[in-house]
C-alpha cells in the first residue's frame, strides 16, 4: 500500500545505551525519552528486562519506565524489549503495555547474545509471546543477522523468511529485520524482503533495522521503500551499534532518515531541529560526537 507517510520506531534509548561504556543515570534517560517524544517520535523502545549482568547499563530499567507514564498516557509507545518470562514478570510489574521479543537468524549470534542455541532461543520467546497476546499486549519480534554476521559470512534469505514467519506464526504483531554489523546494501535488501513477503509475511508486517556500518543504511531504507516497507527503526544522533561490527557508526540516525525522507515527501512527524538538538546534549553525555552526516550538518547550521 503506497502512503505518504512513514513509522520510525526510536531505538536510541534502548539499542544506544545498552553499549556505551558510560552508564546514563536514570533521570537522564527519562528526559532523554520525553525529548524523543516532544520531537515527535510516536514509537520509543524505552529500555529492556534482560539479565543486567549482561547489560548493566539498562539495569534500571523498571524505575525509567515508572516514570515514564506520563509519555505513556500521552499516547506514545514505549516498548521494552523482553528475551524470557523472568523479563516479562519484571516488564508488566513495571507497567509495561508493548514488548519486543528477540531472536537470531543464526547460530552463531544465539550463542553470543543468549548463551544459548537458536531452538533454545526461540523456546525462551514463544511463551513470551503467547502470555504477553494473551493479555492484549502488542508484540515485536526481532531477527539479527538477517544480511550476515562475523562467523558465519552471508545469511541464508530463505532461513530468515522462513524464522520471520515462525515469528509471526507464534503471534508477533511485527518482525524487524536487524543488519545488526551494518553489511546490507540495497540489493540484498529487497531480495530478503520480497523472500520474507513469499514466505507469508504481509508487507505491513515488516519492520526494516539497518545499521551504518557502511554507510549504506539510507540508501537501505530507500529499497525497502520501493518493496512497500513503511516502517524503519532508528536511532537518534546514530547512537548505539553492535560489539561485533568493525566501525565506529552505529544504528541508522533517526536525522538521517528524517532529512531523507523528508527529500521523499514522506510524512516522518518529527521536528528534525528538535531532534538534532538533543542528540548535540547526548553527544556532551557520551563524551563522543555524533557519527551522523545530519546531526554534524544541522548542529553547525
Ligand atoms: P544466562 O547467563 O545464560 O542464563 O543468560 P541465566 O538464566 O543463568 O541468567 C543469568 C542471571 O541473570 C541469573 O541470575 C538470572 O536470574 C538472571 P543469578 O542467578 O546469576 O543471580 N536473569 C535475569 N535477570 C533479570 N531479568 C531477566 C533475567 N534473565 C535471567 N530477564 C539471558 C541468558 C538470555 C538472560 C542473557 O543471555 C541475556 O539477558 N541476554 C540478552 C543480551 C542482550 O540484551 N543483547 C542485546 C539486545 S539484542 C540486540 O541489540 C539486537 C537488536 O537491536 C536487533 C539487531 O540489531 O539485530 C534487537
Ligand atoms: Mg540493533
């Protein structure tokens, strides 16, 4: 379906700062994320409830998202991303009303990411799944490595079309297809999507998240565009990354999508300035300049 408009999931709170080195306080998060919302962001992933011994840095996961009700009643999505029940427990205790689950397209990651393989993996996610649909909450499914990863070189596209659909199968709302080292380029996109789509899963379902490893998220996201993806994850100030990518950009800037959607016509509904002005204040919290074209761009203009 052609609209004039796109969805941006934000994953900035979430995918940023779960591997910067610095540990943000917990109030600077919740300002951070009611920035994010003032720009015009409708969908913020706000934190996530796994082990904080693997991720300390959003350890406080339950006290940002209690004081974020304000953003939440306000009518934004605050997803929080979930990898087992004992994450779930924790999520809805803390108010949660949108989880994302989280899987691998190979092995490899399943091992690094879960300590775990991938059936294991998808064993943790599906009860998840069903408990969460059955109290009505809505439930994205993520996928890494969809384009390749460090160990294993290239990902097979009919593997991921047929793990997406398994997704969807145990009652995701949406997949997000992650380029978690950032090694797609446009061509390959749309191969794995028009593979996604034939194994069964409606366009609308699916959710593009690319990473800038190579510089090469924009001219991603534009491929996706032409197979009828309408929403894309990004991360303001092109904050976070992935441990096992060999560069020092991270995911997609959410100003990076938005100057080029706006070039489209495409409606994002964000305040770019705004944007671009919160990303210079985390840029000061992360002791480190923005890797984004945009936000260097526009903080100079
Ligand atoms: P494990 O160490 O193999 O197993 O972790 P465990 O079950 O023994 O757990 C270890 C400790 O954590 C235990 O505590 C558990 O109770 C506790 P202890 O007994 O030692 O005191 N624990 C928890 N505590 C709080 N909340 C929980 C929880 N679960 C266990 N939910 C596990 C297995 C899956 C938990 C771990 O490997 C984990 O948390 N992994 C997540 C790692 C992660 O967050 N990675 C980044 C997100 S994925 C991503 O960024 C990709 C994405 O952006 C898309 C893309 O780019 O591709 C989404
Ligand atoms: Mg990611």
């Amino acid at each position: 379906v052609q609209t004039d408009s796109i969805r941006i999931v934000e994953v900035s709170a979430r995918d940023g700062l779960q591997i910067e080195p610095t540990i943000v306080p917990t109030q600077t998060k919740v300002d951070m994320i009611g920035q994010l919302a003032a720009a015009g962001l409708r969908t913020i992933e706000a934190t996530s409830f796994v082990s904080p011994k693997w991720v300390p840095q959003l350890a406080d996961a339950a006290q940002v998202l209690a004081q974020l009700e304000p953003v939440a009643q306000s009518g934004v999505d605050l997803p929080v991303l979930v990898p087992n029940q004992r994450g779930l427990d924790r999520a809805l205790a803390a108010g949660a009303r949108s989880i994302a689950v989280f899987a691998s397209a190979t092995e490899s990651f399943a091992q690094r990411n879960w300590n775990s393989d991938l059936a294991g993996v998808l064993a943790m996610a599906s009860p998840v799944i069903t408990e969460a649909k059955r109290r009505g909450l809505p439930v994205r499914g993520y996928l890494s490595m969809c384009w390749g990863d460090p160990w294993e070189g290239p990902t097979d596209p009919a593997r991921v079309a047929e793990l997406a659909a398994q997704l969807i199968r145990l009652g995701c709302d949406e997949v997000s297809l992650g380029d978690t080292i950032g090694v797609a380029t446009a061509g390959v996109v749309v191969r794995l999507v028009r593979a996604v789509v034939e194994a069964g899963v409606e366009v609308d379902r699916i959710a593009l998240h690319f990473h800038d490893t190579y510089g090469q998220a924009v001219s991603n996201v534009q491929a996706g565009l032409g197979e009828q993806v309408r929403t894309f994850d990004a991360s303001a100030g092109g904050l976070g990354g992935c441990p096992y990518a060999q560069s020092a950009t991270g995911n997609l800037a959410t100003e990076d999508l938005v100057w080029f959607c706006d070039g489209l016509g495409l409606r994002t509904g964000v305040d770019l300035d705004r944007l671009v002005r919160l990303s210079e204040q985390l840029a000061g919290v992360l002791g480190r300049p923005s890797p984004s074209a945009v936000v260097r761009a526009l903080a100079g203009a």
